[in-house]
C-alpha cells in the first residue's frame, strides 16, 4: 500500500512539472512570434502619434474651361501697330425735327391706355312689366290674390299677425320639440285688470293630451295667483299632435300674454 502511495505522489509531481514545462515554453514562442512579426513599442511614442489631425476642407470646385467650336476669329495678317476697325460704326441716335405723328391710341383687346367707359342706360326687362293693367281686354294673373274692396287683410305688417308658430306678439306660444299644436291654444278667462306673461310647463303624453301643468316657469312676469290659474287650466284644454316616438310624458311650455281688459 505504501509502494502504491509513493508511486501515485511521483506521478502527480511528474505531471505538474511537465504541465509548467509546456505552458512556460508556449509563452515564450508566443513572445517570439510577436518579435520576429514586427511587435515593437516605443516610449516616447513618435510626435505623430500624439495628436489626430482632421481637415474639414472642402474639395476645391474646378471652374469649367471654355471651348470653342471651330477657329477664333483672327486677322489675316495681324499688325499690332495698326489701328482697330470695327465692322459697324457705332452712330449716335439721329435728331428729329418733326413732331411724331403716330395714330391715336384707342381701346381694343390688347390696348393699354385706360380710358373710362361711358355709363350705360339700364335696359328694362320686358318680361318683368305688367301687360294686363294696361289691356283690359287681357286675363287678369293677379285676380286671385286680389279683393273686391281694399282692406288691412292683405297689406304688410297686419296688426294682428298672420302666423300660428314661433314668438307671436300678444299670442299663446307652445314650445314642444317635435310636436304642433292641433287647432289652436285655449285662451285663458281672467277679470283681473293686470297685465304680463305667465310661462307653464306642461307635460304631454303619446296622445297629445296635456296631464299636467304647472304655471311660473321662468320667464313669468306677474306674480299674481289668478292669473297663473287662468293660465294652468287653459294649458291643461290644449291638445298636440299624436307621436310614438316622443317619451311617455314629453315635458315643455305654453307661455300666455295677459293684457288689460
């Protein structure tokens, strides 16, 4: 057993030198090689190698050379003793003594001389004047719209209106999104000498009838409780057109305008 321990020792120490012996002498080549390659370090370093120059120049632009087609253009004999000659004498520009006479600038397509339009008589359509109402003898188009006496009916401006929708001046207003009041609004009964508006909110159902009513809304200018009355129960006889579409109780207002009696 100790022969077999003293054998394993001599082989583990022959094998670390051997494993030395081989990595000492791979350096060493390796350092070799680097040599004989062309490894070398100086120190200092070179001034060379101490800075980095960058040249930002731009490249030089070479300007086109001018060619010429054919020959230039050459005396036969050139004398630089002699004088020039040019082809063509220059001349100075010739005196008149005679006015211009050109003809008159007038205005066409290409003039350029503004000169004002005179005003023009505005023609009358033909079509637009009434033949009938001087030949009597002629169809009358106007018989239609026309009354047998004159009267404030057909004049502009009637003093008491002549519509059923939108701000009537001294009319029962009713605002229901959707809806159209079917005839015309209750007037209220009142003996009370006061005048205003009263505003009521209504609540009205798929039917068209008002369920209920409740006067004071805002925009109300009277305080007076007989008149909110008179207003609530004229809300409550007026009746709308009939609507699937609206909600079970649609909500909005009827105002009234009460003046002395």
């Amino acid at each position: 057993m100790e022969q077999y321990l003293r054998e394993r020792e001599r082989q583990e120490k022959k094998s670390r030198v051997t494993g030395v012996t081989l990595t000492v002498s791979m350096h060493i080549a390796l350092l070799i090689c680097c040599f004989i390659t062309g490894f070398t370090y100086l120190d200092p370093p070179p001034p060379e190698q101490e800075r980095i120059l960058i040249e930002f120049d731009e490249p030089e632009i070479q300007k086109p050379k001018q060619t010429w087609d054919g020959t230039r253009p050459r005396a036969a004999e050139p004398d630089p003793d002699k004088d020039i000659n040019l082809v063509q004498r220059s001349e100075a520009q010739n005196e008149g003594t005679k006015s211009n006479q050109a003809p008159e600038a007038t205005v066409d397509e290409f003039g350029d001389v503004d000169v004002p339009e005179p005003p023009r008589k505005k023609e009358i359509d033909r079509r637009a004047l009434f033949s009938a109402a001087d030949n009597k003898t002629q169809k009358d188009t106007l018989a239609a719209q026309t009354a047998r006496e004159d009267s404030d009916a057909l004049k502009a401006g009637h003093a008491q209106g002549n519509t059923k929708t939108g701000e009537t001046s001294g009319e029962p207003n009713a605002k229901l999104a959707g809806r159209t009041v079917n005839g015309t609004l209750p007037r209220p009964s009142y003996g009370v000498q006061e005048s205003g508006k009263v505003v009521v909110n209504i609540w009205v159902d798929n039917y068209g009838n008002v369920q209920k009513a409740v006067a004071g809304a805002e925009g109300t200018t009277v305080t007076d409780k007989t008149l909110w009355q008179a207003a609530r129960k004229a809300a409550l006889g007026a009746h709308f057109n009939m609507s699937a579409e609206a909600p079970a109780l649609q909500e909005g207002t009827i105002t009234y305008i009460f003046k002395l009696n």
